[in-house]
C-alpha cells in the first residue's frame, strides 16, 4: 500500500497541491522539517504585501546651497527642484517582496506645497506565476536646514590666513586681482573634488597688500605655492593654537606670509651698473629684463639675489608717444622730448622700427629712453 505525503497549509489546513520536487520533506529525527511549511495561495496573498514603504521620508536640504544629506555627510546635488531627489529617497527607501519578480514600477509625483512631496506610486510584479499591482503614497518632507560648509561660512570661519605683501613697495593691483584669482581657482579645484570644506571666507585689501582667508591650511599652502610660482618671491608659515577639537587634540590656525620681489614686470629700473635702465619682464627665481639702451637680454647676476639693488625710475604704462624724427645710425634715434618739443638723440635700442613715425618714450632721472610697444612686452 502507498502513502503520499501531502502538505496542508498551517493557516487553514487546506491541501497545498505542490509540484513533487518542491514538496516539503518529512520531519527529521530530530522532528524538525528541512524548510518552512509553506501557506496555500489564498493565505499567502491574504498576508502578502507587494512593498514596503516607510510612513513619511524626510529630506534634509541646505536652504543656502542646496545641498542634500545623505547618509551622514552633506552631497552637492546643485538643485533648487527636489523632485527628483524625492523620488530617489523613496526608491531608496522602499522594499520589494523577495518573492516578486518581473517588477515594475511609476511614480506620480505631487508638490503639496513649498516642502511637501506625496509620492503616488503603483507597483506590478508576478508572484506564484499571479500578477499582483498594488499602491503606495508616501510622503516626502523637505527639510531645509543649514549645511556645515554654509554655517561655516557664515560664522566667518577660516583655519589659515594668507598675506600677499611685497618687498619696500606695495603689491600691484594686477597683483593683488590675480592672487585673489588664484585663491578661488584652487577653491573650485577643490570642490570640483568634492571636497566641501574649501571656500574663501574673506578677503580684505590692508595699505600693504592683501589678505585671504581661507578654509583649510591645506588651501592656503596651495595658494602661498602658486602665488610665489607666477610671481616669484618667497613665503613662510607661521602657527598658532586656537582652541582644540572634541578629541581633545591642539587646533592651529596658520599665516602663511608671503614675500613678492622687490620689483614687478612691467617696472623699468636702473641697476647703476653703467649699462642703462631695464624693463622687468620676469621676476621668478632671478630678475630678468630687457635693456632701454640696447635691446639686449638682461639677468640678475647670482649673488645679486632675486633682484640687483637698483632705483625705480617708473613703468611702462608710463611712457608716453612721441614722434620719432630720425634714425641716425644702428645706435642712436632723434625723437621730440614730449615735454621740452627738442629734438633730441637718444639710444637706439634694438626693438625700435626705423620706419614707424613714432615711439614710447619714457623720462626719467636717468634720461630719456625708448621702451618696447605694449604688444612687444
């Protein structure tokens, strides 16, 4: 006589008609089955839930950047519209039945109000070879709040200070615009990182130079290094304690002093060497430049350090245009003085166009003098 092994659901009892290889074995010695008895399909779906969805999302968004929390550290999402960060939390958030597959699912959203998202969404997906939908709302809070990068800043916080001066002068203004240039270019490498934590807190001209605070001292030695770079010179650091964190560690704040070169491009010196004033071109490493009396290349000699002691006789952008009313020979021009109207002979350096009509001169204590055109410098 054969016995067949029939299971019966343990909700109500019935006969479950299964396929033989998916029957559930037999008690064990130990009286325990090899896996859980399963319930018939009425119970099954009368228990099932196709999702899972959690009563209400909060969203927390920095009402200043726009910045989303996630996890638990601020994200750059550069979004003023969060739909769509909504619907991602709520994807996020929500569960599928393990036994669902072939799901799908479409979200309608609707804006309740200014922070307010419901979430309409309708799910589909076969379980037990049975198609089953089933709907869930889910409400999406916005809440806006103040990310740690905004509260920083607006707390005017700053861990290093950078101070662009120069040696017995004050810095350009070329210079000045082009450090602060250089600050918010290293900013905006950084955050293209995303590193949230750099940003410029302050800048502030003083009546010799200009001062940059910045976020990190990480920052400020990326910017002390690429001023020095483009400009030459040289900087040193300074620390100095300020509080200390919640572990207990030493927090130091760092100046970073920055030493432009005596001279700038564009500045026409006289190194009293018997050879006729220059125009600075190049302050990096040594000071290079061009001869008003020659045309030749000029370099500061190694034990003259970074520049050659020397007196300032003014700028390029200070000469004026005058007419040039001869070319004597391969060393020497007549021109107009432009304050005397003189015709007067003065160095031919090699730059000067023996058929232009007129030149850029400059007058100085040291003479008059031809300087290259703007385009040349």
């Amino acid at each position: 006589m054969t016995t067949e092994a029939r299971e019966f659901c343990p909700n109500c009892g019935d006969p479950i008609e299964n396929d033989p290889a998916e029957r559930t074995p037999l008690p064990d010695a130990t009286g325990k089955r090899g896996r859980e008895q399963k319930l018939c399909d009425s119970c099954y779906f009368d228990r099932f839930d196709l999702v899972d969805a959690p009563e209400r999302i909060e969203v927390r968004v920095c009402s200043q950047c726009g910045a989303v929390h996630r996890g638990n550290r601020w994200v750059d999402v550069d979004a003023r519209d969060y739909t769509d960060i909504a619907i991602e939390e709520v994807s996020e958030a929500l569960g599928v039945h393990l036994d669902a597959h072939d799901v799908s699912w479409q979200v309608d959203p609707e804006q309740v109000d200014q922070n307010t998202i419901r979430m309409h969404c309708h799910f589909s997906g076969i379980v037990r070879d049975t198609f089953v939908e089933e709907d869930v709302v889910v409400p999406v809070k916005i809440s806006r709040q103040t990310c740690d990068r905004c509260g920083r800043i607006a707390g005017d916080y700053y861990a290093s200070i950078v101070q662009v001066r120069a040696v017995d002068r004050t810095p350009t203004a070329e210079e000045i615009e082009r450090a602060e240039e250089i600050a918010n270019e290293i900013v905006a490498e950084m955050e293209a990182t995303g590193d949230r934590n750099a940003f410029v807190t302050e800048v502030s001209e003083t009546d010799d130079g200009v001062n940059l605070k910045v976020s990190t001292n990480k920052i400020g030695m990326k910017i002390s290094q690429k001023i020095v770079e483009e400009f030459g010179g040289s900087f040193s650091d300074s620390e100095t304690l300020v509080t200390e964190d919640e572990d207990g560690e030493e927090v130091y704040r760092v100046t970073y002093a920055i030493r432009l070169p005596p001279y700038s491009p564009g500045e026409i010196i006289d190194p009293e060497d018997g050879d006729g004033p220059v125009l600075v071109r190049s302050v990096r490493g040594n000071l290079k430049g061009t001869r008003l009396t020659t045309g030749e290349d000029y370099e500061a000699r190694f034990e003259d350090g970074d520049a050659p002691e020397a007196r300032r006789l003014g700028r390029i952008d200070d000469a004026e245009e005058t007419t040039l009313v001869a070319v004597e020979d391969e060393r020497a021009v007549q021109v107009l003085d432009p304050e005397t109207y003189r015709t007067k002979t003065i160095a031919r350096p090699d730059f000067v166009d023996a058929d232009a009509e007129t030149v850029p001169v400059l007058k100085s204590r040291a003479g008059l003098h031809v300087v290259p055109e703007r385009d040349e410098e």
